[in-house]
C-alpha cells in the first residue's frame, strides 16, 4: 500500500501526458501509486502511459470507458484506492516536484482537515506564466468563499481517504447533511469538484497550502474553455445548493447568494437596476458567522 494514490483521468490526452507522468515520477516524495483513468482514448494514450509503465512499477492502467462522466470515472477511482490519501492530478498538468512533499506535511499540520489543496501556476501553450489570483488557504475563508465561487483548485487536491469514506463523500453525490449520502446527477459533471468540496468545506474540512504545487495548463483544448457557458450556469446552481445547505445548518432565513458570485471571475447580470443589495449581504452575512468557523477568517473573505 503506497502514501499516496494519484488519480489522472484522461481521454485522448496524448499531446500533453507524457509531461505530466514524467512529472509525477519526478516528485522527491517518492511512496506513491499513480493509477492512469483511461476514458475510452483513441489516440495514443494508452501508448504513452504504457510505455511509462513499463519503465515505473508504481504506474498501473485502468480503462474504463462505460464510466458515466468524469465523476463516475473519479468514483471509479476511489473504489480502486487504499492509500492513506488520494491525489488530483490531470493529463495536462505539471506537478512540481515538492508537491507530495508539501501535500505530507500540510496533512501532518492539519490532521482534522479531509481535502487539501494549493496555489498553482497557470501557463500556455507558449509556456508563457499567466496571471493567478492566490487562493485562501484558512477552511473558515473558503467555507464563506464557496458560496459565491470554488476556491480549491481540484488539480491540486489531496483528500484523506478513510475520512471521505466515513462521510459517504463522492463526486456527484449529496452527503453529511443529516441523511443518507444519496447521488445528485445534476451536480455529476462540470461542478463535480466544486459540489463535492462545498460540501466539505461547509463542514469545516477544506484547507489550501500557500504552497505552488503545480503549473495548470490553458489550452483550447480543456474542458474550461469548451464548456464555459455550462459550467458557469452549473457552478451557480452549486451556490444556490450550497446556501440552502448552510441556511439549514445556520437556522436561518432563505437568502440567495446570486449578487455576490462571481463564478469564472464574472458577476452575474440579474436583470435589474438595483445597485444596493445591503439586505441581501446582510443575510448572507448573518449565515456565514453562524457557521462553525473562525470568525476573523469568515469576516476576512466577507
């Protein structure tokens, strides 16, 4: 049993996959397995990551084409899992080699967190450096953040495996409300890992590390770009889920959080031509310092 489980989820990554195998067998923690999720490729992925496979035992290939979306393949992921912790890492990504080593000891300083993120660096084709704003890293700022936009990079997450399964925490899946975790297909793609740290980080289980941890890569070919339509409609139901979610722990009022996302850095039009949504921020306000969270953190984010 390794340290660490790696996920990578490809279909047709063949341009960029080799890049990030070779990073991953580059990191200075070495007691990790990195279990390749192949989504049905028909280029030549499965040639490269065989090929690295046969150079590094650690490296093991899984094809699964029948799984439904990316959360079914993740899912798929998990259940092949037995590591202490499990790791995100994409086809098109570069780990940078201390980041297991940082992913140990953020989870050593923070034994009562379940997901640990990071920063990362995003980069184009050209391997020009693009701008990125720094996410929070205290779990009561990205619980309040989370209502309005995800500030977890999913690349760069690492999740606590025995913790996860205690909570019945999955992509796609509705859990630690009180009842039975139960799917919710409509949050299974494009805002699986938004859905799924929401969840975690309303509970007090989300951590960032200061620390760079990868290069993210933007091309036209990824799923951001593609979909972004999609996904930022998606991302706002996840908002609204979230807000019910903590207006049921917070005994609240019903409040809508829409004015103040800014999902994909964009403020939502909402028709009107009000510019005072003081009542609204007040009880979205009221909410948040109800959470069980450090309030200085909370109020900071606010």
């Amino acid at each position: 049993m390794a340290y660490f489980d790696i996920l990578l989820p490809v279909k047709n990554g063949a341009a960029y996959l080799a890049e990030a195998l070779a990073s991953i067998r580059a990191q200075t923690f070495t007691d990790w397995r990195l279990l390749v999720l192949d989504h049905g490729s028909t280029d030549r992925t499965l040639d490269i990551a065989q090929a690295h496979a046969l150079e590094d035992a650690r490296i093991r290939i899984h094809s699964l084409p029948d799984a439904r979306g990316l959360s079914g393949l993740l899912n798929a992921g998990l259940d092949l899992c037995d590591a202490n912790y499990v790791v995100r890492h994409d086809a098109d990504d570069i780990a940078l080699p201390e980041r297991l080593r940082h992913t140990q000891a953020g989870f050593a300083a923070h034994p009562g967190m379940v997901a640990i993120g990071g920063q990362l660096t995003n980069f184009d084709d050209q391997g020009r450096t693009l701008r990125q704003h720094p996410l929070p890293t205290e779990p009561g700022r990205i619980a309040a953040a989370m209502l309005f936009c995800n500030p977890v990079a999913h690349p760069t997450v690492a999740m606590r495996l025995d913790r996860l399964q205690a909570l019945g925490a999955r992509y796609g899946v509705e859990f630690g409300a009180g009842q039975p975790a139960r799917p919710a297909p409509e949050f299974g793609n494009l805002v699986e890992d938004y859905f799924l740290f929401g969840q975690l980080a309303l509970l007090g289980l989300v951590a960032n590390l200061p620390q760079q941890l990868i290069r993210y890569r933007v091309h036209p070919g990824g799923v951001g770009r593609q979909k972004f339509a999609a996904q930022m409609a998606a991302s706002q139901n996840v908002s609204l889920h979230l807000a019910e979610r903590l207006r049921g722990m917070a005994g609240t009022a019903r409040f809508d959080p829409t004015p103040f996302c800014n999902h994909g850095g964009i403020l939502f039009d909402l028709g009107e031509e009000r510019t005072d949504f003081s009542p609204e921020f007040e009880a979205v306000r009221t909410a948040l310092l109800r959470m069980d969270a450090h309030p200085a953190q909370v109020r900071r984010e606010l």
